[in-house]
C-alpha cells in the first residue's frame, strides 16, 4: 500500500507544480505560493473534522511545524526556479534534491531498503536525470548552465527537508502535523508578503489555478504522510521523486514543449525504478 500511495503522492506533486508554475509566470511566485498554501489549509480544515480521533503528542505539532517552515519556503523556491527556466529542466532537477534528502535521512536512521529496492533507488535517480536533459540548439554556457541548476538543487534541498520533518511525526497523530504545518508556513508566508509588498492576484483566471494547485499540493501531502508511515522513507520519497514525470507529461500536452527522445527513455526508465522498488 506504501507504494501505491507513494506514486499517487507523485501524481498529485507533479500536477500541482505544473498549475502553480503556469500561474506563477503571471503572478509572483510568492503570492502563488501563499494562494496555493490558505487552499491546502481550508482543505484540511474541512477534512479533518470527519476522520476521527488521533494520538496527538506536542513533539508532532513541532515536527509539523517545523515542516511547514521549510515547506513554505520550499515552494515559493521552486516555483521562483520552475518560473524562470523550462519546466523540462528545472523541475527534475529540484525533484532529484527534495528525495536525495529524505533518502539519505531514512538511509542514516538505519533503514535498509532490500536489493532490488536499491537498484530502483539508482535507477530512479538515472530516470530523473534523462527526464532533465534537453538538448539545445547552442551548447548554454557553463555560468548558465549553473546559474538554473544550482538555484534548483537549493530549492528542492529544502522542500526534502520538509518531508523529513513531516516523517517524524507519530503515526497515531493523524493529518494534525499537516495541520500544524500549514498553520505555520501560511503566517510566514504572509509576512513575506507584507515586507515585500506583494499584491494577491485577484483574477479568476489566474486565482483558479492557484487553488487547484494548493489542493493538489495538500492531497499530495497526505498520501506521503500515509505511505511514509506504512514504508521506508528512502522507498516512499525514491518514489514521490519521481513527481517530473507528471509535470512534464502536462507540459507537454498542455503547453507543447517538446521532448527529446532521452525524455522519453527516462520516462521509461522511471516506469523500470518504480516496479524494481515495489517488488
């Protein structure tokens, strides 16, 4: 079941960086962010109500907390680095960083994945890396070259922060550590707003989108923190890595960037990581 949801929580992350990116070279990244956060947040607030009790300790609330730091920076980080170079690129990229971090914590904290999972762990990461490449008319320079991947690595090291944080919460609390984690990065982000004078967006057109993105976002969340509670961290994020896939399928059919055949073999390779990990 872990695995399932894994690659549902990757669906759901790739769908809704796809709509925030799209809303986010209209508007701010910033005030896309902050929309997309309050959406998640009222979603959960309708959710949470009908699931019952749960075993709420106050080091889970610091855990979800502490999450929603990082998780709120997180993603004005990618949706500034996904706003400004093409989505082919730079959303694998931030995808390999957020799961090399909650890898490498899972892998820290004991956890020993068997060997065909940690030859999809490789294979996955080979599968994001040939979903990244894109071939150029003009070779870009190499200050070029690091100026999109290094701002791309830096955000997605964050967002894996905030699912290590997430991890760490009980697994009798609940969705509360979501909640106390959106409770958290909405004021920041609201603050952020305010010592930067960011407007909101107020069109529909463009408000619409924003709150698709947020509910993904949030559906994404809870089907990571369920299949991060029922597998290994380092399988669960192996597989919510490979979120690009989804992003790029919607670039491609929605905007029509194109791909090149190396896109497509990593695709493919991707399809190989997540049947090696569930095996």
């Amino acid at each position: 079941m872990a695995i399932v949801l894994a690659l549902g929580a990757a669906a759901f992350y790739g769908s809704s960086d796809f709509m925030g990116a799209v809303a986010t070279r209209r508007s701010a990244a910033l005030a896309v962010a902050f929309l997309a956060q309050v959406a998640g947040l009222a979603v959960l607030v309708a959710v949470l109500p009908l699931l019952g009790p749960a075993s709420v300790r106050t080091t889970d609330l610091l855990a979800g907390a502490l999450a929603g730091v990082f998780g709120g920076v997180g993603v004005v980080l990618v949706y500034q680095v996904l706003s400004r170079g093409p989505m082919s690129v730079v959303a694998p990229t931030t995808a390999l960083a957020a799961s090399a971090v909650p890898i490498l914590a899972g892998l820290l904290a004991g956890e020993r994945p068997g060997p065909s999972a940690a030859v999809g762990i490789v294979i996955a990461f080979v599968a994001v890396t040939l979903i990244s490449r894109e071939q150029e008319e003009e070779p870009a320079p190499l200050r070029a070259s690091l100026g999109r991947v290094l701002p791309a690595v830096g955000a997605g090291s964050v967002l894996g922060l905030f699912f290590v944080c997430l991890h760490l919460s009980g697994d009798d609390a609940g969705l509360w550590p979501l909640l106390a984690a959106r409770v958290t990065s909405v004021p920041v982000l609201a603050a952020l707003l305010v010592a930067r004078r960011t407007t909101v967006p107020r069109s529909r057109s463009l408000v619409a989108p924003v709150l698709v993105s947020g509910v993904l976002d949030m559906t994404a969340n809870v089907l990571f923190l369920m299949a991060s509670r029922q597998g290994m961290l380092a399988v669960v994020a192996t597989l919510t890595g490979l979120y690009p896939a989804a992003t790029i399928v919607l670039a491609r059919t929605r905007l029509g960037e194109r791909m090149q055949p190396v896109q497509f073999a990593g695709l493919g390779a991707a399809v190989v990581a997540a049947a090696m990990v569930a095996a």
